[in-house]
C-alpha cells in the first residue's frame, strides 16, 4: 500500500512515505502492550488528563497549521478544516473532563449481598480510519480510550500521512510515553495480521461497507471486540408544512458539506408533492451558485474531491444512474479544469431497478424522490441497507419526532443537518455498522465492565 501526499486541487505528489516492515510493526505493538501492563493502565485519570488536556491546548494553538495539512492531503476547504480541529479540542477536553466520572464503579441494587460494577481498560486497541475527517475520526478514538487506560494503535488512510503523523506527535509533544497513540503505514495484510495477534484486545473502524466487513471477520476468528462506523445513504425529508427557506438552506449544508463526502450527509432527499417542485428549483439554484477552486482561499465553496479514484467512482455511478433511467437536473461530469472537482449534481427518477438507488454516492451528487404523504416518505427512507442518520424538516417538532421514531437509523435530526458534538452519541444499524462513538457510550466500548459481588 502506497502511503503519499497528492494535493487533490493541482493533483500533485507532494510526498511519498514507507511502509512499516513486519519487525516495525511487532516492536509497535509489544511497545504499546508493554505500556499498557506496566504503566498506562496504572496511572490515575489525573496523570492522564494532563496528558489529554496538553494535546488539547496544543491543537488549539496549533489549528491553523494542522488544519492546512487536512486542505493539502484531501482537498478539504480550509475553513472547514479549522472547524475539524477545534470540534477535535472539544473531544479531547470533554473525555479529559468526564471520563473518571463515566467510568467510576456502579453499585447494582441486588437482593443479595452488595454488587458494584467496576470499569476497567482491556488494553491495546487497534483502530483503521478514513481520510474524509483526518483528525476528527482519531479524536473520536483517541479520546476515550487513553482517557480510560488503553493504548492504541491506528492504520490511517493511506492518503492522509502527513496528518496520521501530525496527530501522532501530538500526543508525544503533550507527554504521552512512548506506545500510548502509534500511528503504523501498513498493508491490508499486516492489518490482518494485527487484528490476530494476542496483544491487540479490540478492533475499531471507520469506513466503507467492504472494508468492514473484512476487518469484522478478521477480528471476529479472533473473538476481538469490535465497532464498525461504516457508510451511510441519509433521507433528507420534506414535509408539506416546511419551512422552505430552512429546508432549502440545510439541505445545501447536509449534501455539500466535504464535498459530499461525509458519511452521515444528506444524500436522498424525499420530498412531498406539494412543495417538491419549489424545493427543487430553489436547491438546484443554490448548488449552482457554488463556486469551484483553490480550497485555501475564502472565496472557494465547493472543494474538490480528495483523489482521482473518488472522482472517477462519482463519474461512473452518474453514468450508471441515467443508463438506469434517471434524469440528470444538474452537473453529472467532472468539472472542466485541473483538481479533482466534481460538478455539483442532482438526479431525479432514480427507481428501485436502477443500479445506484441503494449506492451511496461520496461526492455532491444529490438524488431527488416525490413521495404523497408522510407514511410513504417513512417507508422510502427505510428502504435502504444503511441505517445512519436521517434529516426530517417539518414546522410540527411533535409529528417530526413522532417520525423518527419509525426511521431505522442510529441518529435522526429535525429541522438540523446531521451534527456531532462530543456529547452526542454517533453511530449507527444495519450496513451503517455498530456499536457508538463520541458522549458517554463511547467510552464505554472497549472497557471491561466487572461485576464484583460480596455474599
């Protein structure tokens, strides 16, 4: 596997890294397993919040400068960038903050003797991450997880060195030994091989549907815990009683946000009838006022796609999707200039038959359904094999709660775009994968929760 710097606006290489050997990596995971028996699992949550709260304070006062290697590696807009690292501060202070509380011992009300539930780390956890949010989806690991005594070890995206390396100095510069936080460019195959060994005791992941499910049986012949955050195909539905200028608003925000590469973006929007045809034209009006270029400068609102590959995979499902019978609204084709840009695109009359209606599309490519009523909108929504999150816009929060209540996904939003916060629990069902990151369930997926009865 190729670990390099390509800059997806001029789609130059700026910089090549080596892979980790096979030695490299065993001498990493005996340092992180050794750490954790000998000392990290031992300290207080006192000495490891100091730990936490000085990376905190230095990505802090460094997020310009980490914020530029995420608009170099991937391409996202520089201003977005800057609000990733400082959402990532926020994860680190609050897990700094409130994990001794999350994690302190419950005492069970039992009709026998006296039973208390005691928390305690499990140990090296191994972790492979994406390249959509750099740091964000390492803060949502690193967090808990050193705040609760184990150590880790992340495979990054192999197009994000610069920033797998850049986080992993930060823990280092802020006084965490060495084999607390490692980052490791490795092959498919040394994953594998680190999701075997016997000192790696959890296995947690972020990415596509494919790599989940090879990482999932990996650790599973290996009985290891696991979390899969995976894709996601999220219903943006709008009720007949709207607010159009917030629809219309939140939904340029839920499908543009990354350049449509968000996981939990809005991706299929339902609309009611009666308020479809306003809603379409003002949403197309809006992505065509978007403005393509360098992702540094201010003036920029639609960065381009992070590589060659995701904008070729784009181009490909458009082109399936009107060989299917859809209609293309707006763009469809790669931008007419150098980067990887993709034309902001809305499709209409995507079928059940056509190849891409249960696809997720990681670029701005927006597909547009008319439902009669609510109850069909539900049932639209939930005919999909992914389960994250869902939008619903209504000027009744009682009937948009009363909704979601009947949507299958791990997160809904009314009169929102889908947000993350670190005390909102995210995650998700069905092919969108399992188990919850962020708030205090987060922290609660790689601990052993021992019960401890006195006759």
């Amino acid at each position: 596997m190729s670990y390099k710097t390509t800059n997806p606006y001029n789609e130059e290489v700026v910089k090549t890294f080596d892979a980790h050997s096979d030695a490299q990596l065993d001498k990493v995971l005996d340092t992180a397993h050794r750490l954790f028996q000998q000392d990290w699992r031992q300290r207080s949550f006192a000495e490891r919040q100091t730990i936490v709260k000085k990376a905190a304070a230095l990505l802090k006062e460094q997020r310009d400068d980490f914020a530029r290697l995420i608009t170099l590696e991937m391409g996202k807009l520089f201003k977005e960038a800057q609000q990733e690292v400082s959402l990532c501060v926020k994860i680190l202070d609050y897990y700094a903050d409130h994990a001794e509380q999350f994690l302190a011992p419950k005492k069970l009300d039992v009709k026998r003797g006296e039973a208390s539930v005691e928390i305690a780390p499990l140990g090296v956890i191994f972790c492979v991450e994406p390249w959509n949010f750099p740091y964000y989806q390492l803060a949502r690991v690193a967090g808990p997880n050193l705040m609760a005594g184990n150590t880790l070890v992340v495979k990054h995206a192999s197009n994000v060195p610069q920033c797998a390396l850049a986080f992993e100095k930060l823990f280092l510069d802020a006084g965490a030994p060495e084999g607390a936080y490692t980052n490791v460019f490795i092959s498919s195959e040394q994953v594998a091989t680190a999701i075997a060994d016997p000192r790696v005791q959890g296995v947690a992941l972020t990415g596509s549907e494919r790599a989940g499910a090879s990482v999932a049986a990996s650790a599973g012949k290996s009985l290891k815990k696991t979390t899969m955050e995976l894709g996601g195909s999220d219903a943006f539905i709008v009720l007949d009683d709207a607010d159009m200028d917030l629809a219309v608003k939140l939904a340029v925000i839920g499908r543009i946000q990354n350049s449509g590469q968000v996981c939990d973006g809005s991706k299929r929007f339902i609309l009611q009838e009666s308020i479809a045809d306003t809603f379409v034209e003002r949403f197309q009006a809006e992505l065509a006022k978007l403005v393509p270029g360098d992702p540094m400068q201010e003036s920029t609102t639609l960065a381009p796609l992070s590589s060659l590959s995701a904008l070729e995979l784009a181009v490909k499902q458009v082109g399936q999707a009107v060989e299917g019978g859809a209609r293309v609204l707006l763009g469809g084709k790669r931008a007419e200039r150098k980067g990887y840009f993709m034309e902001p695109t809305i499709l209409a009359d995507v079928k059940p038959d056509n190849p891409v209606y249960y696809q997720e599309f990681f670029a701005p490519v927006a597909m547009i359904f008319r439902v009669k009523d609510e109850n069909e909108a539900i049932t639209l929504a939930n005919d999909s094999p992914f389960g994250l999150g869902g939008t619903i816009i209504t000027a009744d929060v009682a009937r948009g709660k009363k909704l979601a209540s009947q949507i299958e996904t791990g997160m809904v939003f009314i009169n929102s775009p889908a947000v993350t916060a670190p005390d909102l629990p995210f995650g998700g069902v069905k092919n969108s994968g399992y188990g919850r990151e962020l708030s205090d369930l987060g922290i609660m997926e790689f601990v052993n929760r021992k019960l401890v009865l006195v006759g």
